[in-house]
C-alpha cells in the first residue's frame, strides 16, 4: 500500500506548523550569522588593541568605543533572540495541543498502537531471547577442536610410549644374548615408562566432552538466532503495516507516539522512510519491554542491559527524527 503524503489543503495547523518550522530555521541562520560577527568583532578589538600599542590609546580610542557599542548591540540582538525562539518553542507547543484538540473534537478516527493480538508473546519471547543471545564464536570452537587434537596427540604417544616398554621388558626377560648398549637401552625404556603416570584417558575425554558441547551450544544458539531473526522480521511487518496505514489514513496517534516523533510525519518520501522504521522501532520496544504508559513513550531503562542498550537507541533514534 503506498503512503499519501502530499500536503493537506486548507490545514491551517498544517499551515501554521510549517511557519513555526521556518521561524526557527531563520533564528538559527541569525544566531549563526551573530556567532559570525562577534568573532569578527574578536578580531578587529584585538587589532585596535595591537594598533594601540603601536601609535597610542589617543589615536584609536574613538574606534574601540564604536567597537565597544557594537558589542553591545550584538548582546541585545542575542537576548532578543533567545526570546523568540522560546516564543517559537511555546508556539509549536500550543499548535500541536490544538491540533489533537481539534482532531479529537472532530471524533477522527484514533490509531491503536498498543495491542497487538497478531503479536503472540512466545514472539516477543524469541526477539528477547535474541537480544541478550550470546552464541558460540566459530573462534571458540575451534579452540576446543585444537586442545583435543592436543589431548589425542598425548594419549598416543603414551600408548607408543607402553608399546615400547613391554617390548623393552620382553627382551630385559627373556633374550639370552644382549648386548650391554641394547640391555641398558631396553632398561632407560622401561624406567622412563614407568614414571609417565597414569594413561591420560580422562584428559582426552574431557577434551572431547568441551569440544561436543561447544559445537552443539554454536548449533544451538545459531537455530535461536534464527528463530528470533525471523520472529523479530514478522513483527516489525505487522507493526509498520499498521502505522503506515493509520498515517496514510490521517488517524489520530496516541500521545506518546507524538511525544517522541512529533505531532506530524515528514512530507516528503525520502524523508519518512526514515521516521516510519523509527517509529517501528519505537512500538516494537514497547512491546519487548512491556511498557503502555499513555503519555511517557520510553518509560525508566530496564535493568536488562541488552534491553537497556536497546532503549538507548530507540531514544537517539527518535530525538534525530525530531530535530
């Protein structure tokens, strides 16, 4: 379904909105414009200044005072614009109680943000359970196939070592006719058999154990992942279907989508692709964190730091889009 965001005709808060908008872009070109001068005022007394150490206070002192007034003018030019854009700030303010005022008199339509009975809670379990998910690097893995090569590599050479001792053993016990250098060779064979220790067979067992169990968590957590990945795709399908359709249909938000968006989507396509997976992302949060307040659209940071991190940027992400 393509979202309508053509200009209301006759929308005297639209009208009124948009004058606001440009009212404080044009403060913000003054305040700029004023940081300008005052450091090209910066300039020219530092210059006086200099000049004045060269040919006198005398010579230059009727410059510095106009300098001197100019500053001054720019401090009241400042102060006069600060005013104005609170003025602004407090009209925006006042045009969007209005505007829900006049919308909700007129009995519009209100958009429904915070049931969801298509999104079961098995999955907002899964788009949990993949926010926390810590899986099994391949890095880890591989470790543990290294150490039981190790503990493999080990329990061979003890068994050639006991191959090579009964052999010595048999000769020391049984040949007759030895020479003294083969006798004590057989001999320095069994000695250093006998002080190996035990057969590693656990270390190797062990080895083997950690390995499984790594290969079977990567398995695991790479089935979850999934899972959540396609649960966390379904919702947010459902979510933006449902407030591209509320917006395309002019339906009246609730306050605390307002309060974290604003009171208006953007006008133009390329800027409210943006907005609209933010504002997914904003009811998607709300439904992971089990929050409904009516006005608050965020609410306190959960103590879960992984939906913690993810009130943080749905945060950021909704401050952008107001500015």
């Amino acid at each position: 379904m393509g979202l309508e965001v053509g200009a209301v005709k006759n929308d005297p808060i639209r009208e009124l909105t948009d004058t606001s908008n440009k009212h404080g872009e044009r403060l913000g070109l003054i305040e700029r414009t004023l940081s300008t001068r005052q450091e090209n005022l910066g300039e020219i007394t530092r210059r006086i200044r200099d000049l004045e150490r060269k040919v006198g206070k005398h010579t230059v002192e009727s410059a510095l005072d106009k300098a001197k007034a100019v500053a001054t003018d720019l401090a009241t030019t400042n102060t006069r614009v600060a005013g104005q854009a609170e003025t602004i700030a407090e009209l925006r303010r006042n045009v969007h109680a209005l505007d829900r005022r006049i919308r909700v008199s007129d009995r519009l339509p209100r958009a429904d943000f915070d049931t969801w009975p298509e999104i079961s809670p098995d999955t907002i379990r899964l788009i949990r359970d993949g926010l926390g998910a810590t899986p099994v690097s391949e890095a880890e893995v591989l470790q543990s196939e290294q150490r039981l090569a190790e503990q493999q590599e080990e329990l061979a050479h003890w068994d050639a070592s006991l191959k090579a001792a009964r052999e010595a053993l048999l000769a020391l016990t049984v040949a007759t006719t030895l020479s003294e250098k083969v006798w004590r060779g057989n001999e320095r064979t069994w000695r250093a058999f006998r002080v190996r220790g035990l057969r590693p067979a656990d270390k190797e067992e062990q080895a083997r154990r950690q390995h499984d169990e790594a290969v079977d968590a990567r398995k695991t957590a790479k089935l979850a992942a999934s899972l959540s990945e396609e649960a966390d795709e379904a919702a947010r399908a459902v979510i933006h279907d449902r407030v591209k359709g509320a917006i395309a249909l002019d339906h009246v938000t609730p306050r605390w989508f307002d309060t974290a968006l604003g009171p208006f989507p953007p006008l133009t396509p390329e800027r409210i692709r943006p907005w609209l997976t933010v504002a997914v992302r904003l009811v998607r949060y709300r439904l992971l964190a089990g929050y409904h307040d009516s006005v608050h659209p965020y609410g306190d940071r959960p103590a879960d730091e992984a939906l913690g991190a993810e009130h943080d940027r749905v945060v950021r992400a909704c401050e952008e889009q107001r500015r």
